[in-house]
C-alpha cells in the first residue's frame, strides 16, 4: 500500500466518524482555558469558517476577540496556490470561496498569524495531524513558522498513527470537544 493510498484510507474514515459523530453530538469545540493563556491584545488568530461536519472554532474565535485579537480568515484561490490570511470584521460579509468555502474578500488586509487555528481530518496524540490532502496549512505553517499551531478537531478524529512527510509540521496543542491536548 503506497503512503497516498494510507492517506487516502484514513481521510476517508476519519470523515466518516467526525460525519456520525456530529450527527449525533455537533461540532462546536468549546475555548479551553489554557487556548485563553496563549491569547492577549494586539496577536493575530487565524481562524476558519468549518465546511461540512469540519469542528467549529467559533468559540475559540469569539475568546480571541474578547481579549482583543485580530482575527483573520484563510482565503482559497485554488488547490495550489498558498492562502492568505486576510483580515476579517465578525459583522463582515464573507464570499463564496472554491470548494464551497466561505472567505473574506480578496481585497481585504492581509496578517501575519501569531496563532494559527486548523482544521484537520485526523490527528494523533502525537500532535501530528493530516489534512485535506491540498497542502494549504502545510506551506502557510512554513511561511509563519513562529505562529503556533493549534488542531480544531472532535475526538472521534483521533486516529493511533498518521504516515508524517518531511513538510509536515506537528501541532503545538489540539482543542477537541472534550479536552485540550498537548505533548
């Protein structure tokens, strides 16, 4: 079995099981305390609109706002050009994105993150975590390397192991629904 065939297989049951467990218990991931400590005026949080049965940072979000972040949002052009992180209003009206995303318009402001929420469609305790397979986090945690790195998933998108590329960037902490993990 090659890597990309493994990929493959754990992509698609990791989305079946985050699929049956919204279903069942919903997506909102709730903003742990120690995700609070990392926050203070002035930073930067890249955040995300979840697509699908993707977990919800909204709460995560709001916290970065209360305590005075930025938030910024990734914009998509396509499966291989690297995102951005542009600036969004929480008021502000977002756009229809590729892949049914919802983005901020092309012409808002672009950040720098200081932390950068992620989705993700499996994970490890391991603090590895495999995407949706186009690369986006992957070259946007490279471009911010000091941006720490936090996983937005449900538990039932833990997986024992995950095949690792040399890319590949472990996370600093992950939030599921029911606990904060970290090494």
């Amino acid at each position: 079995m090659t890597e990309a065939l493994s990929k493959s297989t754990i992509r698609a049951a990791a989305r079946a099981a985050r699929a049956r467990f919204v279903a069942t218990h919903g997506a909102d991931v709730p903003c742990p305390a120690p995700f609070r400590g990392l926050l203070s005026r002035g930073l930067t949080v890249a955040s995300y609109m979840p697509l699908g049965s993707e977990a919800d940072p909204a709460q995560l979000a709001r916290a970065a706002v209360e305590a005075g972040c930025a938030i910024a949002l990734p914009h998509v052009v396509d499966r291989a050009t690297p995102l951005r992180f542009l600036a969004w209003d929480t008021e502000a009206a977002l756009a229809a994105g590729p892949f049914g995303l919802a983005q901020p318009h092309d012409h808002w402001a672009e950040l720098a993150p200081d932390i950068i929420l992620t989705p993700l469609v499996a994970f490890t305790r391991g603090l590895d975590r495999l995407g949706q397979g186009a690369g986006h986090y992957d070259r946007a945690f490279a471009q911010f390397p000091d941006a720490r790195r936090i996983g937005v998933a449900l538990s039932a998108q833990e997986v024992e192991a995950l095949p690792v590329d040399p890319w590949d960037m472990p996370l600093h902490a992950i939030a599921t629904e029911k606990e904060w993990i970290t090494p």
